[in-house]
C-alpha cells in the first residue's frame, strides 16, 4: 500500500505536468481510487476551480453543499470563470455564465485569492453585477487575470477600470483585451484605486487611441511597490517619461513591445534608474514592422543596463543581426556589464540549426537560451531549453 507522501507526489505529477495545464479528468478518477487517494486529489482538485458553464455552476454548488463540501470550498484559491454576454429569453435559462454570475460565485469561496475572468462580448459591467461584487461576502482579492474576446474597435470598454476599482487590493493584475477605452485620469478620481499593485501586465492588442504614460498613472498609487511591468501591444513614447520614472527604481521585472521606430527610444536613459533590473525582454508586434532593431539598438541598450540583469531577451529578423548580437553580447560579457546573466531569450523570425544555437550557447557560456518563432498573425514560439534538461515546448508569449 502507497502512503500518502508517495500519493500526493503522483497526484502533483498530474497537476503540475510540463504542458501547464491541469488533468482535471485525471485528478478526478484518482479520487475515486480508495479513501487514500481521495482527500488528496480532491485538495488538488479545488485548489483552482473551473466553471465555464451554468450547468458546471449548478452541479459545484450542490457538491458545496455537504459536509465535505464544506471544507473543500475553503481550499479553493483560484477561480477560472468564462463570462459571456447573452440576451434574456423569456422562460428559457441561459447555458454560459452572464455577469451576474461573477459575485455569487465568488462569495462560495471565502478563501479565494486570484479571479481569471474570460468576458466574451462584455465590454462594461451592469450596476447590478458591480453591486454584487461589492457584497460583505466577496473574498479579498490578491490576483486579477482578465482575457477579452470578440470585442469589436468601436465599443468603449470601462470592464479593466471597473473590475479594479471593484477589488483595490489586488497585488497583480493583467490584463488582455482590445477596445476602445477612456482612461481613468479622464474621469473622476473619487473611486478606489489598487493600492497594493506590485505587478501588472496589459496588452492592449494595438487598442485605438493608444493610450500615453499619463493614463496610467491611477493604476499605481505607491510606484514603490511595483516590481513587475508589462506592457504589449502599446505605443510606449516620451509621454510615458513620468509614469516610467516613479516606477524605475523598485522594477524587477521589465517587459515592452515595440511598435513604431522611436517607440523605445528613451529606454537606455529610463534604464538608469532601474537599479533593480533582473530582467528585461523588447518583443517587436510585427516581423516587418520598424521598429527595436537589435544591429542598431542593442548596443546602446547594453552599454545602459544596470549589472543585476540575468534575463535578457530581444527580437532578430535575419541571421547577420543574429551574429552581430553575439559579438555585441560576447563583449558586454567580457567587460563585466552581464557579469550575471544567465537566461537568454531570443525571438526570431528566420531558422537557425540546433548546430548553430548550440554553438552560439557555447561560446556565450549561457545556463538557458529560450528560442521563440515569431509569427504575423499570433506571438506563438517553440520554447527550446538548451540546459541538462532540453525540452519542447509550444507556449504563447
């Protein structure tokens, strides 16, 4: 017989498996093993929840309702919901999840710290659903992940402010939609803003009109804090000189796309002040767009990058940028400006033989050098590990 130490690391190996994806059916069929194997697997199970349906919703909440119930939605800390705008039939219920939904199913689980919303054809919530999420029983929200689909150019889209106004405690937040919005510092500051906002992540899908640095300075009320920042799929120009500059000095992390020829032009000065840096990654939107272009920009970028970097990643159009950032990197090596740096990445749109990557790894002496495809209609890349493990992996930027 297994004891449960032995249990649990099989139960984790479907879990945590190398995709990033959970085996919920998996897990499922484990607890039904013996009395052994069903805590554990349960634990696992609603660890993160799934509901992407009302039948799914309908089924949870009468499991919730024993004894056993009980306990497990006290476990639960991560909850994935897929929200869809639908018009009301009379008589008829409808089979997605509405915005309604969003508040009483967070008040099942006390302990909840992170909402992943999918919002499909939602591009403001109702008064009605942002009362509810303003409810004595909706949990503290640490982690707000939030994914827009099929939401056209021409629809204001107040669901980023709304959501963060209605959970100003979260320490991360992302965010991944298109639209049209009108920012926060266009409108009244008399609402709640994060204050504890240690990381954020937008991509705005080239939302028209971009928006500048100025708008996104509610988002941070102690710049002190933040220590993550993305930004995709933005113009990110001189008017983003204020907000980058009260976040410079406590960033960790760093990650920009470059949209337009002088978009990052300002980045080496920006890059003084972050002190703190451990990782920097440019990703350009378009193959062909002119943009970053590492054979004339990376040099400058080197000689500005503070000595605490140990991830760095960049993109590279043809083979001869390729060897010219080998040189490039092989000298700031040398002279000690990456005297730490461990962790390349590079997002290509052109083929290099493993033999070359190899040679190439070789000669800068890197622990891991990730290798990512670049394509015109997604960011999708085939990750390549070089390290005494090497995998393939199909992951999305």
């Amino acid at each position: 017989m297994l004891n449960e130490d032995v249990i649990i690391y099989i139960l984790e190996l479907l879990y945590f498996n190398p995709a990033g994806t959970i085996e919920y059916k998996d897990l499922a069929s484990s607890s039904r093993i013996s009395k052994l194997w069903t805590v554990p697997a349960q634990n696992l199970l609603f660890h993160a929840c799934h509901i992407n349906n009302r039948e799914t919703l309908k089924a949870l909440q009468r499991g919730l309702t024993t004894s056993r119930g009980e306990s497990l939605r006290r476990i639960t800390r991560v909850l994935n919901l897929d929200i869809a705008h639908h018009t009301p039939i009379l008589g008829q219920e409808p089979k997605t999840l509405s915005e309604l939904d969003i508040g009483p199913t967070l008040g099942l689980f006390p302990n909840l710290c992170e909402l992943r919303l999918t919002l499909r054809r939602i591009s403001s919530l109702s008064k009605a659903a942002l009362r509810s999420l303003n409810a004595k029983s909706i949990p503290r929200m640490q982690a707000l992940i939030v994914h827009i689909v099929d939401n056209g150019m021409d629809r204001y889209n107040d669901v980023l402010f709304q959501l963060l106004e209605s959970f100003p405690f979260v320490e991360r937040a992302s965010f991944d939609g298109r639209g049209t919005y009108r920012w926060q510092s266009r409108r009244t500051h008399s609402r709640r803003i994060p204050s504890r906002l240690r990381e954020l992540r937008l991509d705005l899908h080239h939302s028209q009109p971009s928006p500048t640095g100025d708008d996104f300075s509610w988002l941070i009320a102690d710049p002190d804090l933040l220590d993550v920042l993305y930004l995709h799929d933005l113009v990110i120009d001189q008017t983003f000189e204020g907000f980058i500059q009260r976040v410079a000095p406590g960033l960790r992390a760093l990650r920009l796309s470059s949209s337009l020829r002088g978009d990052l032009v300002h980045l080496p000065r920006w890059l003084g002040s972050m002190l703190r840096l451990e990782e920097l990654v440019i990703r350009n939107d378009l193959p062909g767009a002119d943009c970053f272009r590492a054979s004339m920009d990376l040099g400058p970028l080197l000689d500005a990058l503070p000595s605490t970097v140990t991830h760095l990643g960049f993109t590279l159009f043809t083979v001869t940028e390729f060897e010219r950032a080998e040189e490039t990197i092989k000298f700031s090596l040398v002279t000690g400006r990456l005297a730490k740096l461990t962790t390349l990445t590079l997002i290509i749109t052109f083929r290099l033989s493993k033999r070359r990557l190899d040679a190439f790894r070789h000669v800068l002496r890197l622990r891991v050098l990730r290798l990512f495809k670049h394509t015109d209609e997604d960011i999708v890349f085939a990750y390549v590990s070089f390290s005494n493990a090497s995998r393939l992996l199909l992951l999305k930027f």
